[in-house]
C-alpha cells in the first residue's frame, strides 16, 4: 500500500526519495553551517528563502504601550530577533539597562547572543536545557521569586504558552512589542518549484504561505516546524505536521533533518 509515494508497512514499494528542502530563513552567512552537511550525507538541495520580513516598531509606537523597561528586573528572549530589537529600542530611548538584569533565553544559542550587547556573566544569563518551554520554565522557576519579567516580542507573534505560565505562576510581566513580521511575497518561489520538505520557523511564517497562495495544498510534500506556536500554526491551518523541534536530543531543526533523513534511509 502507498500514502503519498511512500511504503507502508507490508509493501515493498520504495520510499519516496527527498530530493528538494526549502528553509523558510536567509541563507546561512557561512558554508560552514551544520545545514550544508546535509547536503552532502545525504544528497539533498537546500534552498534558503525568507517568508517573512521584519519591520521594526519605532521608539514612539513603543512609548504608546506605557512599558518602562527600567522597571523590568527580568527579560524573556525566545529569537535573537526580540534581542537585536530590545537593545535597539533601549538605544534609541536611551535607557541604561541595569548590569542587574537577568535573562531567561529559550536556548544556550539565544543565550549566548546575548555577548553582542552585555557582559555575558553565567549568573544573571539562563536558558534551558533543550530548547523547549518547558526547560525555560524549570529554569526560570528556580529565579522568579521578587523578579518583574518583560518578554518583548513581535506584534503579531508571542508565544501563548509563556504567558500562560506567567499567569498561572503569578509573575508580574509585560509583553511589549518592539517589531512586526510582514509576509514577503513567495509567489513566484513556490509556483516555480516543487519541494519535498518546507522547513517553517514562525506562524508567521505559515502565514505568508497562505497569504500567498491561499489555495495551497500538501500534495505529499512534508512539514517541518521549530517551536510550539509554529507546530500549532501548521496544524490550525489544516497541514500535516511530519518534522518538529525542538524535542529532547532535537535541540535545532538541522538535528531535526538529520534524524527525519536518516531514518528514512533505514526503511528503504
């Protein structure tokens, strides 16, 4: 029996072959990228295309929301992207963050980001330990005892598990936004070429997909996502969910490929 051009148990007919992956984020600036040894283990195309752009909010649309960062004692960062714009937004307000600070970060990469803008000291920078909610909530639970959380994010894009667990946990937070995600348009990318797999990071992502091509079906192609909110997206919009990180020894999506590529050699 096939699904989709695949062996199901009992046939002998053969897997279909991954040939074409599309990576919903820029080209990576190095070759030296963990993507591009996929390429080579496994004899596939990665091709780079951002859905999404960023467009930043400005110090006066942010003063709107009545949010004194100085007032913050703690800081949730889930992107390297809610960093670049918090610094920015302190720069242009000119506010000095307190060497105090503390920083919750959703991974050790996010985390580490972070050197670009403070001194990196172990005691005031947490993360956790896989890369899920989950791992940055038992960290953050050991700390939040008298802490006033800011989680800055984008307009359109915070992550509902977070504030859940603020609430449920009592913790006094803000949830500014500092930027807005805006569809690029893919038109011409997707209709050009057929992909095997989509890689998507975002549910903004997700929604470019269908602000482009409102008609879009999987047809077989399979769907990969980084995060809870991206999973659920892909899930809303009526797809099938068949590559998700990060999990327990899945921290990052390349890790994610890798264990999808590599156990489809082994049905084969």
């Amino acid at each position: 029996m096939i699904k989709n051009g695949e062996k199901i148990m009992g046939s002998s007919a053969p897997v279909k072959v991954i040939k074409k992956i599309l990576i919903t984020q820029p080209r990576p600036e190095t070759d030296k990228s963990p993507y591009f040894d996929l390429t080579k283990k496994y004899d596939v195309e990665l091709a780079f295309h951002p859905f999404i752009r960023l467009e930043p909010i400005s110090s006066k649309d942010f003063r709107k929301q009545k949010v004194d960062i100085v007032n913050y004692s703690a800081i949730i960062f889930t992107s390297r992207h809610a960093i670049d714009h918090f610094f920015r937004i302190c720069e242009e307000m000119k506010i000095t963050v307190s060497q105090d600070t503390k920083y919750f970060c959703i991974t050790e990469a996010v985390a580490l980001y972070l050197q670009k803008f403070i001194l990196y000291r172990k005691r005031k920078v947490f993360y956790g330990s896989d890369g899920t909610n989950k791992s940055m909530f038992d960290v953050i639970n050991k700390h939040k005892e008298n802490e006033k959380f800011l989680y800055p994010g984008s307009e359109n894009q915070q992550d509902n598990e977070i504030i859940g667990w603020l609430k449920n946990n009592n913790c006094e937070f803000a949830t500014p936004f500092m930027y807005r995600s805006i569809s690029n348009d893919i038109k011409d990318l997707m209709s050009g070429c057929e992909y095997d797999i989509i890689c998507f990071f975002t549910p903004s992502g997700v929604r470019s997909l269908f602000d482009n091509l409102p008609k879009y079906k999987q047809n077989g192609t399979k769907i990969g996502a980084f995060g809870n909110n991206t999973s659920r997206a892909i899930e809303d919009a009526g797809l099938t969910l068949d590559i998700k990180a990060p999990l327990p020894q899945i921290p990052s999506m390349v890790s994610a490929l890798e264990k999808y590529l590599s156990e489809r050699i082994k049905r084969k």
